[in-house]
C-alpha cells in the first residue's frame, strides 16, 4: 500500500485525505497546529458557485487603495517593508483584467458546482449525516452604487446558467422581516448553499481516524529531502517522515515551504474574523452584507458573523477595531440585533491563502514528480474542499482528472 503524507490538517488537507483513503491509499496528516483551528474552523460555510469571479478583478484595486489606511475597513493592508507581499500584490495587479477574470470564471464555477455535487453526494451515501441546507445566499445591499454592481453580476450568472433571482426591498423584506429600512434589496443564489464548518470538520476528522489515517499534530515542517526530483522525506522539529507521495495542503503558509523546494507559488494569508452568537436572532438565511464585506449565516445551533480582509502577514492578531466594525455592520443591517460585549471579546480569526488571480493551486509540479499541492483557495475554501481533495487522489492515482488542472497549475507564476 502506497504512503501519502498530507501536510496541513484545514478542508483541503482533510479532503484529500479522505479521497485518497477511497483509493487506498495510507494517509498521515501533519498539521505544525496542536489543536482544531483556523479557517477551516470558523468561516461562513458557504458552497458558492455564485462565486464565480475571481477576487483579482477589475476595480478591486482602487477599492482598495482606498481602504488600504483604515486598520477598521472591510479591506485593510498594514503598512509594512515585505518584498513577498510587494511581489505578490504585482502579480495581483497583473491579474486584474477583464480578459484574466473572463477566463477564470468557467473555472471557478466548473470547480464550485462540482464540489457541492460532491457534498451532496457525502449525504445520499450515508458515511455522514452533517448539517446541509440548500437555501441560496442573499447578496444584500444598502447602496445605489453596491446595488447597480450586484445587478450586474447577476445578469452574468443567469447566462452563466446559475439559479439566481432579483429581490425588490418588498420582496426581501417578507422573505427576511429582520433586515433594517436601510436594506434596500438583494440577489438571491438559490444555487448555493451553507453548512456548519467546525462542526462538519470534527466529523470528516472522526470518521479518517476510524479509517486508519493517522493524525500528527504539533509538527511543523522544517525542511525536505530531497534526491533525483523526488521528495524521499521531510523532518519536523523530532521526527522523520518518509512516504511515497506528499500533498501541501499548508494554506498561507505554502509560499514558505515551496521556496525550500526552490518553487515559487505566490500566497497571502488574507485574515477574516468570526464571531458566534449563540442565542436567538431571526436570522434565517445565509447573507452576504455587500456594503460591508460580511457573511452571516444560520449555522447547526448559532448564528456566526464573519467577514473582512486583512494583510498583514501570517498571524492571529485580533484588532479590536476590526471586529467593532463588524458590529456596527450588524446593527445597521438588522433590526434587533447586537453584538453584546461577551461576543466581541469571544472574536476569533484565521488565515485564508490568497494567490495572486484568484485561481487555487491544485496539482503537481514540474520540478518534484511525488509533490502534490493544493492552496490558494482564499474566501472559496470551503466551498471547492471537495472538489479539490478527490483531484489530489485523481492526480496521485494517475487517472484522469475531474477538471482540467492546467489553469490551477501550481507553476503558473515560476
């Protein structure tokens, strides 16, 4: 039996260690954490094909620039001396084009729709019984300017062939009494769904454990070795670990152990920040506040507010200004909702890898023939887990791909 180490234990780590035990493969997570945490654990849980164009598009940019100096604004860069983040953010910009966006965009929505078949496909075979409601996204908005961009978008999505729906400030009023006056509509994507995320990775953690994947926390990798392009082992802190097969499935800290390799795939880790409440809210349908750059979601037991975009390097910081800000976006969307002072200081925050064109790396290098790695997957980690764990297996296994990988090539920027 073939020996896969996977390194990183968030959805993609997990999910390719899940399609690889399928194949028979014998699996062994590393995670440098000693404990569940992170992205993985505390985001929106949306399955988006809504979700469709690339985070690198046209216009973000100057949005940017704009918010780039107010550490409380939904998209924030510390200032700071970085040259990989200088570099990253060139190739960012050299990604923003309408012509990059219309290429990416089949891609992401292949990727998405794909990934919640695959969900769903988890249920009808009854290895789970997970939280899974299929209910759509709101994209809520407050401002003319949020209002006529969103229209656009979703013109794009019904060619695209997307369930998607217009709603008047009438409409989704009745639908979602406890939005404020100030919510003036929204687009619904009945095509996307939503799921509780800490609660699901326990699950999917439990039932690889009782597959015989073993788990090995607290091992951070520090270095590779390496002999004739293949990688013959990797060493943490005490130990050696030899297999036939490695994934890096590392998040943003994949532009690190790439460079020891003499790769070059450009990550950021962009930080989001989530607070639950657990008591009561009226909220009964997944939301994204536009104007504000916030997820809200009913989850298994608790409602969970999440949102922002932070540069600052790979870090758990809390910025108290940062989740105050989140606060207020709720009070003015809602009506009788308030984050209470417990909730705040309860905040938590994780790293999503963000790649320069919005695209996930997904597949082998050119430079290793036993290196398979998978990150870059920003706000859509969640989402495209699936998806991305079954084309680890396919592209290990050697059979042909669920999705063509030359446009996610972990190459493309060398």
């Amino acid at each position: 039996m073939k020996k896969v180490i996977v390194v990183g234990g968030g959805i993609s780590g997990l999910f390719s260690a899940y399609f690889l035990v399928k194949e028979g493969y014998e699996v062994t997570v590393l995670d440098q954490m000693d404990k569940a945490s992170g992205a993985s654990y505390i985001n929106a849980g949306y399955i988006t094909p809504s979700h469709f164009i690339p985070l690198a598009a046209p216009g973000i940019i100057t949005q940017g620039l704009k918010w780039m100096l107010d550490s409380s604004s939904p998209f924030y860069i510390k200032p700071r001396w970085d040259m990989e983040f200088f570099k990253w953010a060139l190739l960012f910009k050299k990604s923003a084009t309408h012509s990059k966006v219309k290429k990416a965009m089949p891609v992401l929505k292949e990727l998405n729709l794909k990934s919640r078949d695959l969900y769903e496909e988890m249920l009808r075979i009854q290895d789970f019984d997970f939280h899974y409601e299929r209910k759509g996204v709101l994209m809520a908005y407050c401002s003319d300017k949020a209002e006529e961009e969103e229209h656009e978008v979703a013109e794009q999505a019904l060619k695209e062939g997307l369930d998607v729906s217009v709603l008047s400030k009438e409409a989704l009023h009745k639908i979602q009494p406890v939005f404020s006056d100030r919510v003036k509509g929204a687009v619904h994507y009945k095509c996307d769904a939503h799921m509780t995320p800490n609660h699901f990775m326990q699950q999917l953690k439990d039932w690889l454990q009782s597959q015989g994947v073993r788990f090995r926390l607290g091992q951070k990798v520090e270095e590779f070795v390496v002999k004739d392009r293949k990688i013959v082992s990797l060493k943490t802190g005490d130990t050696i670990f030899e297999a036939d097969e490695y994934v890096l499935a590392s998040g943003s800290w994949t532009s690190k152990l790439t460079s020891s390799l003499g790769l070059s795939v450009p990550i950021q880790g962009g930080k989001g920040y989530s607070m639950d409440v657990s008591r009561p809210t009226g909220i009964t349908l997944p939301t994204i506040l536009v104007d504000a750059r916030m997820a809200v979601t009913p989850m298994e037991g608790f409602t969970r507010f999440a949102g922002t975009m932070e540069f600052s390097g790979n870090n758990t910081t809390i910025k108290k200004e940062r989740v105050e800000a989140l606060a207020k976006a709720v009070k003015a969307h809602y009506r009788d909702v308030e984050i209470q002072q417990e909730e705040l200081n309860s905040a938590t925050s994780g790293l999503r890898p963000v790649s320069p064109d919005g695209l996930p790396y997904i597949g082998k290098t050119s430079k290793y023939n036993n290196l398979t790695i998978v990150a870059g997957h920003a706000m859509m980690g969640w989402s495209l887990g699936p998806i991305t764990g079954k084309l680890v297996a396919q592209e290990i296994s050697g059979t042909k791909t669920s999705v063509d990988l030359k446009p996610l090539s972990p190459d493309r920027f060398k």
